[in-house]
C-alpha cells in the first residue's frame, strides 16, 4: 500500500472515529435559568398581581419611601406641618384600604397587613399634630417596622388575568376598614 493510501485510510478511519464519538457523547446540560434560580432562593410569599397592579404597587412604595425622607427633613427642622403633611401619605383612608384589599386579593393575608401599615403610619400624623418629635421618631420606627416586616414576607407574582382571577376569587380577604 502506497504511503498516500496509507495516510488516506488513517485520515479516514479518524474521522470517522471522531464523528461517532461526538454523536454518542451526551447532550450538554443547559444552564439555569439565573430568574429560576432566584425565585428558589426567595421564599418569601407570593403577591400575585397583574402587570399594571405590579407597576402600580411600585409606585406607591416608591412614594412611601419619599414621604419617610420628607417626614424625616421636616422633622429635623422641626417644621411639624411640614411632617404631618408628608405622613399623610403615608396614612390610611378608606380609597387606599379598598386599594390594599383589590391588591392582595389573591393573596389571603396581605391585605390586612398593607391596612395595618397604613394605620401605624396614622401614629405620625397625631405625634406631628401635638408637636412631639420623640413622639414622631418612635411612630416612624413603628411604621418602617411593618414596612420592613410586610418586604420581608412577601415578593411580587406577576401573572396573567385568568391566574389572577382564580387566585383573587378563591381567597376571600376580610379586612376591616
């Protein structure tokens, strides 16, 4: 056998050696979803919510978050009207008490603890109106307590209208206003 038919046949016999052994090597496994994996990590209960509940919600705890930083400048100003102006925000009243229990509807449990926040944020209110910044400082720990304690329990669900509205009418929320 010539030196040519030699190398022909090993180059050959390679190739089609590598090529069954690539079609017999097992499939590689795809990588984690890195949201799947998050979501294993979060045990926190879910707030299942519609898209535009979900951004709304958010909204208002950004503005949560702005009226604690306005009650605090206000405050160390000693401008009382000032603070009992942005706790106000903060406050219950019965259009946010309907808002917290649509909300959580679909969540049994989350609506009396939005409404609780609401009303431990009235604390600010009536501390601010009898000029009492002690008074102020310990509502507001209070209120950022069931901020905090309300974060660490529960964690947004975005879901579609048919889940949602399975979910909102199989829990039936009692929250009193």
């Amino acid at each position: 056998m010539s030196a040519r038919l030699q190398s022909a046949v090993v180059l050959f016999t390679l190739a089609w050696g590598c090529a069954r052994s690539s079609s017999s090597a097992p499939e590689p496994t795809p990588a984690p979803n890195p949201l799947t994996t998050l979501e294993q990590m979060d045990r926190r209960s879910p707030l299942p919510l519609l898209p535009m509940m979900a951004h709304h919600q958010k909204q208002n705890m950004r503005d949560h978050l702005a009226a604690v930083q306005e009650v605090v400048a206000a405050l160390a100003l000693e401008q009382f009207a000032e603070v009992e102006r942005a706790a106000k925000r903060l406050g219950f009243t019965e259009q946010m008490g309907q808002m917290c229990t649509h909300m959580g509807a679909g969540a049994p449990g989350f609506s009396e603890r939005a409404v609780a926040f609401h009303r431990t944020a009235d604390g600010i209110v009536t501390a601010a109106r009898a000029k009492d910044g002690v008074g102020v400082l310990k509502e507001l720990g209070a209120t950022l307590e069931a901020c905090t304690s309300c974060h660490a329990a529960w964690k947004q669900q975005v879901v579609d209208d048919a889940t949602w509205q399975r979910l909102a009418s199989d829990a039936k929320p009692a929250v009193r206003h």
